[in-house]
C-alpha cells in the first residue's frame, strides 16, 4: 500500500472506446478502435462499436493512447526504504518503468529475495547496476576486474561506471565483456568515446559527460583533450574499514546533486575550446561510428540544463518543488547558492555549452544513433522525478528532435536497448496493459505527452482526476526524492 496513491477502482477488465491507437514503431495512428485490457495484458484492439459487456468503459473518442513511459536513467532506489513519493509522482507522468543507475550488494539481495517495496501503482525495475565504479572499488586495474567480476556473481544487470580513468574503465569493459554483462556510464575525461566505442560499451551517459565526447568532434582535438585534465575527485576512501561503503555513497551522493559546482577553470576554458572548433564533419564521423557499433546515448539533457544553470530561477523556483521531500530541496538549495559563488567566466561556459549539447544531439538523432530518454532524477538538482521525464521530452523537442523520435525513445527504443523488444512499449494484444491516455496527438506536437487523461498501469485504471489527487497527496506531505 502506498501512501500517497490508493489502489484504483477500475481493474478487472477495462475498455478504452474509440480511441486512436498511435504505434510508435511506424508512427502510425489508427483512430476508432476499442482497447480491451484483463489480467495486466492487452487482450485486444478492435474496431470499436461491438458490445462491451462485464466492462468498466473508459471513453476514448477524440482522445489518443501510446505506450506508458520508461526512464532509462534513474537512482529512484537510492533510497528503497522510501520510495511512496518518488513512485506516486512517476505514475501521475505516465512512467511505469525505469533503469536504476546505482545499486549495491544489499539492493541486488533485496531483490533476489523479492525484498524490494512495491506500493499500489509502483514502476517495474526494469534493470539495475550493482555498485558505481569509483576509487573506492575500482582505483587499480585489479580492483575494477573484481568489481566487474563480483557484480556479475551478485546478480547486477549491467556494470555503471561512475569515477574512472581510461585504464580502469577498459579493464573493466574487457571483463564485462568476457563475462558476458554489458558496461556503461560516465566516460572518464582522459579516454577517447571512440575507443570506448569500438570496444563494445553498451551506453553513454550524459553525453559524456563533461567535454569527452565533444573533443572528438572538435578540429582541435588534442588541444581540447589536453586542456581537459581529469577532476580531482575528493578523497574517497580506498582501504575497506567498516562503514567504508556508506561513507563513499555519502561522498558520491554530494558530488551527485551537481557536479557542475566544482568545475575548475581548466575544465571552463576546455568547454569553450571544444565548442569554438567544433567540426560537424567530425561529429557525423563520431555518429556513424556510435550506430556502427550499436553504442547506445542516454543524453539526460534535463540534467544537463540543471548542473549548467544551477542557479536560474527555472530550477529554484519550480512550482513542483513542493513535491519534494524537505532534506532533498536543502540539499538543492546549498547546491545552488555553490554554483552562484562560481567565477563568472566558468558559469558562461558551463551555460555557453548547452547550445553544443543540443547540437550534439540533433547530430546523433539525425544520424540514427540509438538513443534512449532518462531524467537523472532522485538525488540529482532541480529534477522533479516523474515531471523530469516530461522535460526531457521538451528538451529533446528544442534539440529538434521530431514527435515520433520522441516518443520512441520513452516506449519502443527502451525494450531494444533492454533486450525486451516485442516485450513492451506497443499498443498490440499480448503486451503489458500499461498505457497513457492523452488528449491530444503526440505526433503532431511532443507537448501532447504532458496531456495526460488517465493512466493504466498493470491493468488498473486512473482518471486524471486520480492523478490529481494523487499529486495533492504528495503535496500535502512531500516525500520524493
């Protein structure tokens, strides 16, 4: 049970009349017909006008039904022992599914045992990391093949890579690699994507982050690359001792609200000369070589925009705040008031940058590079879990990204990046009966995606009166993180 959502009314069978069925694998829209849901599945789609019998009707005329949404970048279970407010807010966007970005040996035995909470309308987890790879675990080659190896033997998913250098990072892919479970994250600064690339990482977060992608696109590429020397990370504890783990979570968990506050001049200066020679040429070479070797982007531009004006009154001041649990919002707070203290030339140029990382992904759409949609959101500044999926979409769109594409990236290109295609992420029989309402045409304009009218999730049906008042709930006791 949650508190924040009661379970919904409407289960059993439901039937969603005389919608338009928009199948984001075609782009296709197929108006008039009738979406029979029983059991969690999609049991039919159907001409509608036949007798509905032993059925609760949702009316559909006029309204249209996509796929419900998937985050494929996500800490939700940062936090496992509280998760009501983050989840609640994920089903009133629309978000039944997501991939969580750090895990731990304890989250990986929680769900073994089927441990992990699970309250009325809660996302699937749909995948999970074990441990970042950090100092902490992974500072020699030695300690990022165990870590790979231990990951694998516990149960993880994938393998993120968190705080690396070049040399741990590709000790780490090889491993991964030869163990047969796929590697990705951040790439470290002194390591070039293309190596990365043709050594099989599975994902790019970020679009790097930091300059590592864009030097490969820029005409002075070695100058942006020496420019851009590696971060001192603070001094995460390398010797195990008890409470090491925690400490170093701590550690990576205050860095991770925004990573943008200690940006140092060199790191400023490498922003600018990588955009200032940036060679489109170049980056189509990059593009091609991402779709030859299916390496997939995650680009969280919404986590962008947030570490790059972490100070703008669009984030400060962002009515759904009050959503937030209070410790989240003065952690946020703090990390706002740091990056105001920044030298005025480093916040121009963290600022500066994010007309390139647009660039950048419009350049990578364009050339079909897989790409999946994620927020960051839970622990990271300024990012509202649920709503951070919706701005994504709006960033994606000012990127240049069409509707379809869009969409995509939240339905049927998340089960491909998963290994779950034809799992979900279509309107067909024989799929989860996970769905959104929308009144208005997603193909038409991206916007639509926020016009939720109901939400199905595992067969149960919510009104968008529901939803309502399953955000006046979380408001009136914010718990999200």
């Amino acid at each position: 049970m949650s508190r924040y959502v009661e379970p919904s009314a409407i289960n059993g069978r439901v039937v969603v009349r005389d919608v338009t069925v928009v199948d984001p694998l075609d782009g296709s829209r197929t108006p008039g017909r009738d979406v029979a849901v029983e059991g969690g599945r999609i049991t039919s789609v159907a001409t509608t006008g036949a007798p509905v019998a032993d059925a609760h009707v949702v009316e559909g005329r006029g309204r249209f039904v996509v796929p419900a949404f998937m985050d494929m970048h996500m800490h939700a279970l940062n936090t496992p022992e509280d998760v009501d407010g983050t989840y609640a807010l994920m089903l009133a966007c629309g978000v039944v599914g997501f991939r969580q970005m750090s895990g731990s040996r304890e989250l990986l035995k929680s769900r073994r045992e089927g441990r992990l909470p699970r309250p009325t309308g809660a996302p699937a987890l749909k995948a999970t990391a074990g441990d970042l790879l950090t100092p902490l675990n992974a500072s020699t080659v030695e300690g990022a093949v165990r870590a790979v190896r231990e990951q694998h033997r516990d149960g993880a998913d994938f393998i993120k890579a968190g705080a690396t250098t070049r040399t741990t990072f590709m000790a780490a892919l090889e491993e991964a690699n030869r163990l047969g479970i796929l590697l990705g994250g951040h790439l470290p600064a002194d390591l070039d994507p293309r190596e990365a690339a043709r050594g099989g990482v599975w994902s790019i977060e970020h679009l790097g982050p930091g300059v590592t992608v864009f030097a490969a696109a820029s005409s002075r590429e070695a100058e942006v690359r020496a420019t851009n020397a590696a971060r001192r990370l603070p001094p995460i504890p390398k010797v195990k001792f008890p409470g090491a783990d925690r400490l170093a979570m701590k550690l990576v968990k205050g860095m991770a609200v925004n990573p943008a506050t200690s940006t140092s001049e060199a790191e400023a200066h490498a922003y600018e000369l990588a955009d200032g020679s940036y060679d489109q040429g170049k980056a189509e070479e990059l593009a091609a070589l991402f779709v030859e070797h299916t390496t997939w982007q995650c680009p969280t531009l919404i986590r962008v925009h947030t570490q790059q004006f972490g100070d703008s009154r669009e984030h400060t001041a962002d009515p759904r705040r009050r959503y937030m649990a209070p410790e989240e919002l003065r952690a946020w707070d703090k990390s706002a008031r740091k990056f105001s203290r920044l030298p005025d030339a480093t916040r121009e140029a963290l600022r500066g940058h994010w007309a390139a990382q647009l660039r950048m992904t419009r350049t990578f759409a364009d050339a079909g590079v897989p790409m999946v949609a994620g927020s960051d959101a839970c622990g990271a500044a300024g990012i509202i879990p649920g709503f951070g999926l919706h701005d994504e979409f709006d960033h994606l769109a000012e990127a240049g990204l069409d509707p379809l594409t869009i969409l995509r990236m939240a339905t049927t290109e998340p089960a491909r990046f998963l290994g779950e295609e034809g799992s979900f992420g279509r309107v067909v029989p024989g799929m989860p009966a996970d769905l959104v309402l929308l009144d208005q045409d997603p193909l038409r304009d991206h916007t639509a995606l926020h016009l939720i009218a109901g939400v199905m999730r595992d067969g149960s049906w919510w009104s968008r009166a529901d939803l309502d008042a399953v955000l006046e709930r979380v408001a009136a006791k914010p718990g999200a993180h």
